[in-house]
C-alpha cells in the first residue's frame, strides 16, 4: 500500500508573547513611545556656555598679574638655536631637550657650524632625545636650506619657516612669537587641552583651538599668551589630575569636572 504523508500542524504562540526587533515583548496597546523608550539614543549633554569677553579678559589679567614676562623654557642663544629646539622638541619634554642641546650649541650655533658638524654628529647628541635620527637628519637638512635658501639667516614668516624640514606651524608660531615678537598663538599639547578643558576655545584640531584662540583673546594679551596657557597647562591644568584648587581662574572654568565650584 502507497505511504501516506500526515501533517502535524503545531498552533501560533500567542499574540501576547510576540516579540519586538528588540527581543521585548511588545504589547498592542502600549504607547508606541513606551515600547521604544529603551532603544533611544541618550540625550548629549548641553555644550557649556561660551566665555563672555569680560571673562576672557579678567582671566588674562590674572595671568599677565600672576607672571607679568613669562619665558619659553626651551634653552636657546639666537634664532637659529631657538628654531633648532623647538624642531627637536616634538613628542619630547623641554627638560629633555635642554639636557641633548647645552652641549650641542657650544659648538654649532649658526647653520654652517651645524652642517659642518655633520648628521651622525649631531645624532650622538641628541640620542636621549626621542625620534633623533630623525631629528637629526632635519636638522642638517634645515641648516643646509637655510644657507642656500635664506642666506643663512631664520625667516621671519610663518609661510617661509614652514618650508624648512621638520618645521610645521607649531613650530613657526613660536620661533616668531620668540624670536620676532610676533603675537602668535603656538598650540601644543597643553594649549590644546587648556582650550578645550576650559572651553575657552574648544576644537577638534590644534588649528581649531589656535583660531579660536585668537578671536577671543584680547590683542592686548597675545603676545604673552601662548607662553601662559603652556605654562597653566605644563603645571595647574594637568592632564591626568588637574590642580583645580591652585588654579587662578577655577571660577571662571567651564569644566563640568573640575573639582572647585
């Protein structure tokens, strides 16, 4: 006799244990609001308010009472050693920097006496110093272009420096700012965290921070003030564990952690 096939039919859950995408159980006359609520994005906090010009300018008072000619800390004689450093200084602390370079420049304080000094040279005395080989090599190839390109002297504009090896903006901001008397506004690690800590010029780009930096600060503050935010950064607003409690301008801050009201 031919097989026959029996079909078993098993019956539907009910509607009340159907699930959601979302694995939960959805019930029909819930709120549609309801049921999703626990999907929802969480809500990003308010951006702190924007510092008032009268702030931006009593901070910088207290800055400028605080330290009336505050100085760069890395050790230099002329422009050229100045340039030199602060080259040296990327990913390296100005502590470090003075150790390699007291000696160095007792020898080679102009870009001949560099070039003559010669790559591997230069590579001996500042092998305590992060990246130095390559270091080294932008500081014979600077040296060279400045003989050939600038008469052995360092180029006053911003455009100018930042075609010398190992020299971007950072890097051009302070040497004018030092050596020329410029009023830039150099922005390293610190400067870009105190901007956006105190969200007195927040971004997402050192760029950013420094533009923001020189549309609030008052002309009559910039050409100290990139030495004062370095300084507050390097010392009071730490990275790991800010010093809210010694900072000058701790009621004036925006940030919603620091530890003072």
């Amino acid at each position: 006799m031919p097989k026959t096939t029996r079909r078993i039919s098993v019956p539907a859950p009910p509607k009340s244990a159907k699930k959601s995408a979302s694995g939960l159980e959805a019930n029909p006359r819930q709120p549609k609001s309801l049921a999703t609520k626990s999907r929802q994005a969480p809500k990003k906090p308010k951006a702190p308010r924007r510092w008032t010009a009268a702030e931006v300018h009593e901070a910088f008072t207290r800055f400028a009472k605080a330290n009336p000619e505050p100085k760069g800390e890395l050790e230099h004689v002329n422009p050229f050693t100045l340039l030199v450093a602060v080259v040296l200084s990327a990913q390296a602390t100005d502590a470090g920097v003075n150790k390699a370079t007291r000696a160095l420049f007792a020898i080679a304080d102009t870009p001949a006496k560099m070039l003559a000094l010669g790559e591997e040279s230069v590579r001996d005395y500042i092998k305590t110093i992060g990246l130095f080989r390559t270091k080294a090599k932008n500081v014979i190839a600077l040296s060279q272009k400045l003989i050939s390109d600038f008469g052995g002297q360092v180029p006053s504009t911003r455009a100018e420096l930042e075609t010398l090896p190992g020299a971007g903006r950072k890097t051009a901001n302070v040497v004018l700012n030092m050596a020329f008397g410029q009023p830039t506004m150099a922005v390293d690690t610190h400067v870009f965290r105190v901007g956006n800590r105190t969200g007195l010029a927040p971004g997402e780009t050192p760029l950013a921070v420094e533009l923001g930096l020189e549309k609030v600060i008052p002309p009559e503050f910039m050409q100290h003030a990139h030495h004062w935010l370095i300084l507050h950064g390097r010392y009071t607003c730490l990275a790991r564990k800010p010093r809210c409690e010694v900072c000058l301008i701790n009621d004036l801050c925006r940030w919603p952690e620091k530890t003072v009201s």
